[in-house]
C-alpha cells in the first residue's frame, strides 16, 4: 500500500466499519503515516513492470448524478504506458459510441484502477485524475500510445495522474489464462499431436499397401 491509499481509500463511514470488525489499529498507522506524508506516491519499477504487462483492466470513473461507473479496457499487452513515475497513459480504441467513461472525466477527473494478473492471482488498484487528450491536441502522443500490430480505431488518449495505489491480496482471485499464457504448455502437445498423427498415417499407409 502505497503512503497516500489509505487517506483516499479511508473515509470515516469506512473507518467505522473498520473499528467494527478490529482492523482500525492496524490501518490506523497506514492513515496516519500518509497524513504525514504530503504530495503523490510515486509508481516503483514493480507497479510499472506490473501495467506494461497487462492486456486489460477495469477503470471506474464518476457520473455528475454520483453513480460509479465501471468499464473494462483491453489491448494488446503492453499497450497501458507509464509515461513517468506519476503517469500512466493509453490509447483508448472506439467501443459503442456511448462514451459514459470519457464523459464522467470531463465533468469529474477522479478515476480508480484495478489491474489483474488472473494466471498470477495477483491485483493493483490504483486511484488517480483522469484527463483526455485529442489527436488535433498532441498528435505525437498519440502515436506514441498507438500499437502498429493493432488495426483498432483509436480515438484519443486517456492520461492518468496516479495519486495513490495498493497491492491487493491474492484471495479469490479465480486463476484464469489468455490463449498467449497457454501458448508454451500447449506447443508441446500440439507438436506431439503432429508426429503421432504422422506416424498413424504412416502405418495406415504400409497397411493398405498390398505389396507389403
């Protein structure tokens, strides 16, 4: 958990509930430690390691009527950029036409993160001010954000301005795994498939051959 997670993460209705069930010691000296502590936390090489890896994740932005709203976004792995100790950006791809997560961050910036690793059971959450950024506004950085090897249609780029984050524990998290996980233990088997399936047809073949 990083210094500042527990003054956003913990408000007083949370803090109550924490007291009830005897954990308000133990994330008392977390509030206390980032109260003391101003400014923003700083991304380390293992949360900016973690995100260049993924190939999705689930952001929670604010509606003007106080709804949270969640939306998943996906890419190829690598296409979350941390663009500095601070920052982290992506190129955001055309979806339904709806636009609820780019509206909610023009009216309220405030964004949270969950980022998860399901063949690792592992899970960053992160807090941090949204803002959008247009092709006409910084072309460059688009293009920087842009996969060449993905023909999705990309229509700006979303910067997040992290505040806070923390380390989520492993609990529950199901273990799944994408195709490319599976890849190298797949491989094998397939290549073993292949050379059976040859020598079936082989002996297949000295079988209907009658001057054998």
């Amino acid at each position: 958990m990083s210094k500042h997670y527990a003054s956003i993460a913990f408000t007083d209705d949370v803090q109550a509930v924490q007291s009830e069930h005897g954990s308000d010691t133990f994330y008392g000296r977390k509030l206390a430690a980032g109260k003391s502590s101003p400014g923003r936390d700083p991304l380390t090489e293992d949360e900016k390691d973690y995100l260049s890896e993924r190939d999705g994740f689930y952001l929670a932005s604010v509606s003007e009527t106080g709804w949270p709203y969640v939306q998943f976004r996906g890419g190829n792995p690598g296409f979350i950029h941390v663009l500095d100790d601070h920052t982290i950006g992506w190129a955001d791809f055309r979806g339904n036409l709806q636009y609820i997560s780019t509206g909610n961050v023009t009216g309220d910036d405030r964004v949270a993160i969950i980022a998860l690793d399901y063949a690792h059971q592992r899970r960053l959450k992160i807090f941090g001010h949204a803002r959008i950024v247009t092709a006409d506004e910084d072309p460059a950085l688009l293009k920087s954000l842009t996969d060449d090897t993905d023909d999705s249609v990309v229509e700006r780029a979303v910067l997040v301005d992290v505040e806070a984050y923390d380390w989520n524990c492993q609990q529950h998290i199901t273990p799944r795994f994408s195709a490319a996980e599976l890849e190298p233990a797949l491989a094998p088997l397939r290549a073993k498939l292949a050379a059976l399936q040859a020598e079936n047809d082989q002996l297949r073949a000295q079988l209907d051959d009658p001057e054998r």
